[in-house]
C-alpha cells in the first residue's frame, strides 16, 4: 500500500530509532543503574520491604523475650614504675606496649583461672557448668523448644527419609558431671574479657555473667589469684635464684683460692715482691737516659757544620774562619777584630803625614801586625775548641746510647718477668670482683625474698584503681541496637529481594526497559484492570474518566500524528504470544475513533480463532472475512453495523476452513483499497506473530503496526524476536509498542493523568 517516498522516510526513521535504542540497549542497559528506576522499584515493593522488615524485627522480638540479660563487672589496674630504690634492675620502658600486654595475658592465664575454678568450687555450680563455652544467652527452655521444633519440622519434610534424626534430639542435661580442666577453662574464659585501654597505663578486667552478684564475686575472685600468684612467683623464683647464687659463689671462690695461690708462687719463684718498684725505677732511668741521648745528639748536630768547614779551611787563611758564626761572635775575636780597624785607621792617618821610613809610622805598622798575629791566634784557638766540642759531644752521644741501650735490656727482662705476673694478678682481682658481685646480690635476694609484694610484678608496680562492683543494668542484649539492626537488616533483605526479582524478571515491565531493550517508542501504556475483558461495551465509551480510557485516548492522538495520510488510516494490532490484550487494545482503539466521529472499520484478521464479530454484532446470515477474501465483491455486504456510532466490524464468527490460507492471495489487497475508499480508520486485530504466519502477510500491505505486550509477562526475547520477524520476512517496521497491563502504580509514575483519571 506505501509507494511514496514520505513513507520510505518513515520507515528509514523508524529502522534508525530501533538501531539507537539496541545500541542503547547494549552500552547502558547491563552496566549503568537508572535511579528513578530504582525508586520505583522499591516503592513497588514497599510491601515486601515491610514485611521483611516485620519479619526480622518479629525474630528479635522473639529472642528478646527469651534471652537472659547478662552483667559485667569491671576492675581497673594501673600499670606503674618499680618505686623500689635499692633495685639493681634497669627500669623498664612501660611505654612499651609489649611489657602491657604480657601483664594483659598474664591475668587471664590458665593457671589462674584453675585457681579461681577450685577456690570458689565453680565445678561444683550447675549455673557454671551448665553453660556452654560460648556462654549462651537463650534460656534453656527455649533452646530445648526450638530444637524440638527443628526435629518436628524436619519429620514433617520426610527428611527421616535420609538422616537418623533421633540423633538431633536435645540430650536431657546432665545434674552432676566431670568435666575436665580445659572445659572448665574454656567456660570460665568465655566470661572474662582483659583489655588495655588504650593511650594509657590501665588494664580493664570485665567478668560477664547473668547473676549480677556473680559477676563481681569472678571479677575480684581473678584479680586475688593473679596477685597471690605472682607473689607466689616471686617466692619461688627468688628460691631458685638463691640457690643459683650460692653455687655460683662456691664455685668462684675455688677459683679465686686457685689463682691466689698460683700468683703467690710466681711471686717467691721470680722475687716479685718489688716488681713494681723496679719497674718504676727503671723506667725513670730509662725517661733521663733519652733524654741526655736527645741533648748529647742536639749538640752533636749542632757542632757538626761548624766543625766539617773548620777541617776544610785549615790549611787557608784564618780570617776566612771568621765566616762561621760561632767563632765570629766570640767576644775576644770580636774585640780583636775592633782593635785591628781602630789601629789600621791609625796607621793610614800616619802615613799621610810622615813618610814610609818614619820611627812613628814604622811603630804603629809595628803594632798592627802584632794585633794581627793575636787576632790569628785567637781564631785558630777558637776553631780548636770547636773541634774539641764536637768530639766530645760525639762521644758523649755514644756513651748515653750505650747505656740506653742497657738499660733498656733491663727493662725488657722485667717485662717478660711482669706479663705473666700481672695476668695471675688480673684473674684474682677479676675472680674477687665476681664474688664480691655474687654476694651482694646474694644478700639483695634475701632481702627481696623478705619484703616481696604481690604488687611488684616483674620490675613494675601494679595496683587496682577501680575495685569491682555490683552491676546494676544489664550490658547485653542492646535491645535499641537490636531493634535498629534488624530494622537495617529487614530493610536490606527487602531491597535485595526487590533487586533479585528485577534480576531475575527477563520480561518487559516498564516503559523505560521496553524503549531500552526494543528500540521502539511506547505509545501508550494501559493499565492492569479485574475488568480487562472483551465486552461490547469498549471500556472507552463503559467508563470515559478511567485510566484505561485516557491511555487508548491517548493512543488514538498519537496515532493520528502520523506524518502520512495511509499510516493514519490503516492500524494493524498484533502481539508476540496469546493472551497479551492485542484484541483489548484493538476493540478499544476502534471505539475512540469512533467517538471522535470517525468512520472506523474493525477488521477481525484473526481467521483461527475469531471472536469480535461474534462481539459486537447480533447473529445474521451475512457473509464474513473469510467469504470476502474468495469473493472481493462482498465487501460492502460483509461490512455490519455495530451499536457503536461510526463503528463497523468486518470478521467471522467462527473459523471458516481455507480461510487462514486466503490471506497471502490478492483478496486481501482488495479488501484494504475498498476499506481506505469508504472508511476514515481501518484498525486490524490480528493473530500473534509468535503462533501463526497470518499475520507478516497482513503487516506487509498495513503502514502502522503496533505491538501489544503485556507488562510484566512477555518475555523480551519474544518480542524482540516478534520484531525481527516483522523485519525481516514482512519488512515492516513496528511504529510503537503498547505496554498493557500495567501496575497501576507503575502506570501513575510516568503519567500524570492515569493517576489522575484513577484518582477520579
């Protein structure tokens, strides 16, 4: 029936709103959350969620009412430094949280409880014993009740069938019994609760037990053992150690009268009475024999240059002695040397004034030569000298060197003397100290063995600030706590049911999942009603103000926005699988073009199993769709008059043979142009896609086809696999989708006026 191009628009735009909405389906369907849809959710199921809420609050209600109340008691110990002054020990870093924690483990040891056991006769008390390790809050009347309610059930379920289940019936409880020493423990540990406070010294002690009284009687009854237990420690251990120190000491001092003895013979062996004296005095020797070595070697050194230039000049003038300093500066010379320049000055005044042969001039030449001579004589003895000088510091030298060097034989002797000496000397000052240190710690044992203190507990102070009392509000059960759980739990447990059934829902059930997941537009969504049936009153025209009313009104304005003049006119209505209201929806679609003045024709395309003609109109002798489709020329005799104005019904009222087989024949093309000739609407009702053929020959001579599902029961798979069919054998698009049967609450989140309509 489409030739034009406005309808190959149409379908182009149709076939791309289904890919974007695959491809929506694909990249956010599975992966993102839509938060109105949760909302939505859970408000659909605020039933559930209240009843599981109802459920769980009702559970704790009932073990509220058969729990037994329980009490602590709490005794704080503080954790202090050892105030003992005449404590040789190093005191300890109780900042350390090491030095805590074993006092912490130490309170609760097992020892001490075995004390506290047998003290107070615990094994005796049928409360205690009773009890299992893990301290049980639930009276015993009520376990035995709900254990042999588990027996009745399970008996009721036939599990007899595979297990013995007179082995779960409780045991009666035994009046007296022994139980050993672990269990009594265990019990007892599953009472008490030791804990360090933190960012402090302090150590809490809390005993738990139903009977207040009790609890307090078991707090102090632990803190009095873990005190007379480590005083009893402190007894033994300082028992031990002196026994330790007086073998150490008997020991030691064997030794020390060994090495005694050893060093007093080395004594009379080698005279080493006066060792140290001896060793003093040659060591004094020895400090002035290197230092005379040093002076007699500095002289030596001193004289050494003088002397070698002396020996080298000796055959040469005398005045050149007078280059080295130490015969330059004596003062003889020095005067000497004056005497010459005051006379040579003299003889040359003289010779200006007389002549060379002159008795004056002659004397006073006469006079400077003999000064002269002295001058000569004088440096020559003084070089002399200098010589004798460094011979006999030569000498000097190696006469200190020689006896240095006995001295130092000496020396060397008395070591060897003095080493093994001193060893045997060290060991007895070394064993004498040790047995001095023994004693006294001997005697510091004794006296702390005296004065111990149950409250001196390994180096540290241990007292109790805060001594146990009678409790007088229970501490378990927290029935505000518990409330508010099992409200938090309810509420959980009802949300994860709500989001398991949406998890497991794999139909159509919003408007949002069905334009997600089919890629086409709902057009209308028509809510679930007990009145939903066929009747020949359309609900359009039995009850105008109803939600149902307003949806196919709805219908039937979106409809007619088609852009196209044949997609208004021709409106096939077809479903996935039976029973989903194609034939509701249909009926009801015709009706509102008909009350909008409309000629509309209602066509009964389900040749199997008709039923609308049989509906709306009265039992004649006309002839029906079947007999249109052989005869074309019947149309307009096979065409009746329903009760509703401007609404007519073409259809069998009854399955005719052959008939389902005219469909894909020429009479149906026929029937259609006759039908856009003489009527404004032509709406189609047909057989589901799913089940028949019939159907994908229909949809490809109609231009608007509507796919009717039902919310909440067809599968998506279906109508997924309806469209594809529609696709590909009657290359047809769907327009839209009518979801039907919708949750009236579901229906009035999307739509103002159903809830509206409803509300009315």
């Amino acid at each position: 029936m489409e030739t034009g191009s406005n309808l190959d628009q149409v379908n182009s735009r149709r076939k791309a709103f289904a890919a974007t909405g695959a491809d929506h389906a694909k990249l956010s369907g599975a992966g993102t959350i839509d938060l109105w849809d949760m909302i939505h959710l859970f408000r659909n199921n605020l039933g559930k969620i209240f009843f599981c809420m109802l459920l769980a609050a009702g559970a704790v209600a009932i073990y509220l009412g058969h729990v037994h109340p329980v009490y602590a008691s709490t005794v704080m110990l503080e954790v202090a430094p050892d105030t003992d002054q005449n404590s040789t020990s190093p005191p300890l870093d109780l900042d350390s949280s090491d030095i805590l924690k074993t006092i912490e483990l130490k309170i609760a040891s097992q020892s001490v409880l075995l004390k506290v056991i047998k003290n107070n006769h615990l094994a005796d008390d049928l409360n205690f014993t009773l009890t299992p390790a893990g301290g049980t809050l639930l009276s015993p009347e009520f376990v035995k009740w709900l254990q042999e309610s588990t027996v009745d059930f399970l008996k009721l379920i036939r599990v007899d069938r595979f297990i013995d289940i007179n082995k779960l019936k409780p045991a009666p409880p035994p009046s007296s019994r022994s139980y050993s020493d672990a269990e009594l423990v265990q019990k007892l540990m599953s009472k008490i609760s030791v804990n360090l406070v933190r960012g402090s010294r302090l150590i809490s002690v809390t005993v738990e037990d139903s009977d207040p009284k009790n609890a307090q009687h078991l707090a102090q009854a632990v803190i009095d053992e873990f005190f007379q237990e480590s005083l009893d420690e402190q007894a033994k251990d300082s028992a031990s150690a002196r026994e330790l120190l007086l073998a150490e000491a008997r020991r030691i001092s064997a030794e020390l009268k060994v090495s005694e003895e050893k060093l007093a013979a080395y004594r009379d062996q080698y005279n080493a009475v006066s060792l140290q004296e001896q060793q003093n005095i040659v060591v004094e020797r020895l400090r002035d024999l290197s230092q005379q070595v040093t002076a007699a070697q500095n002289t030596r050194l001193a004289l050494e240059p003088d002397e070698e230039q002396i020996r080298r000049l000796a055959n040469a003038d005398p005045e050149l002695l007078l280059s080295i300093r130490s015969i330059s500066s004596q003062p003889e010379i020095i005067d000497l040397r004056k005497q010459v320049a005051l006379q040579e000055a003299q003889v040359a005044t003289l010779a200006k004034r007389y002549g060379p042969l002159h008795p004056t001039l002659i004397q006073a030449q006469s006079q400077l030569e003999e000064i002269r001579s002295a001058l000569h004589a004088s440096i020559l003895k003084a070089g002399n000298l200098i010589i004798q000088s460094y011979e006999s510091a030569k000498a000097t030298e190696t006469s200190m060197e020689s006896a240095l060097a006995k001295q130092e034989k000496t020396s060397l002797e008395l070591d060897r003397i003095a080493i093994p000496y001193h060893t045997l000397e060290r060991e007895v000052q070394a064993n004498t100290s040790v047995y001095q240190k023994v004693l006294e710690n001997l005697k510091q044992t004794d006296v702390t063995h005296r004065t111990a203190s149950a409250n001196d507990i390994d180096g540290v102070n241990i007292r109790v600030i805060a001594q146990p009392l009678v409790p007088m509000n229970p501490v378990r059960p927290r029935k505000r706590l518990l409330l508010a759980l099992s409200a938090a739990v309810g509420l959980f447990l009802g949300c994860g049911s709500a989001l398991f059934s949406r998890a497991l829902d794999n139909t159509v059930s919003s408007v949002d999942r069905a334009e997600s997941f089919l890629g086409l537009p709902v057009l209308t969504t028509v809510t679930r009603s007990r009145h939903q049936r066929l009747k020949a009153r359309p609900a359009v025209l039995r009850d105008p103000a109803s939600a149902q009313a307003e949806a196919f009104r709805s219908l039937r304005t979106a409809l007619s926005l088609l852009p196209s003049n044949d997609e208004q006119k021709f409106i096939l209505f077809t479903s996935a699988v039976p029973g989903e209201g194609k034939s509701f929806c249909s009926l009801n679609t015709a009706a509102a073009f008909a009350q909008q003045g409309l000629a509309t024709l209602l066509i009964d395309g389900d040749l199997r199993r008709p039923g609308l003609q049989r509906l709306l109109v009265d039992w004649n002798e006309k002839p029906g769709l079947t007999d249109c489709l052989r005869q074309p020329d019947l149309f307009p005799a096979a065409v009746q008059q329903t009760s509703i104005q401007n609404l007519y019904c073409l259809g069998d009222r009854k399955c005719q043979p052959g008939g389902a087989e005219l469909v894909g024949k020429d009479g149906l093309h026929d029937i259609l142009q006759r039908s856009r000739e003489n009527f404004d609407r032509v709406v189609i009702d047909t057989a589901p896609l799913m089940a028949v053929s019939d159907t994908l020959y229909i949809a490809r001579n109609v231009p608007t086809v509507c796919l009717v599902i039902s919310a909440g029961n067809t599968p998506r798979r279906l109508a997924r696999r309806a469209l594809k069919l529609l696709d590909e054998v009657a290359h047809r698009t769907a327009t839209g989708v009518i979801l039907n049967k919708v949750d009236r609450r579901q229906s009035a989140h999307y739509y103002y006026y159903n809830g509206a309509a409803r509300s009315a």
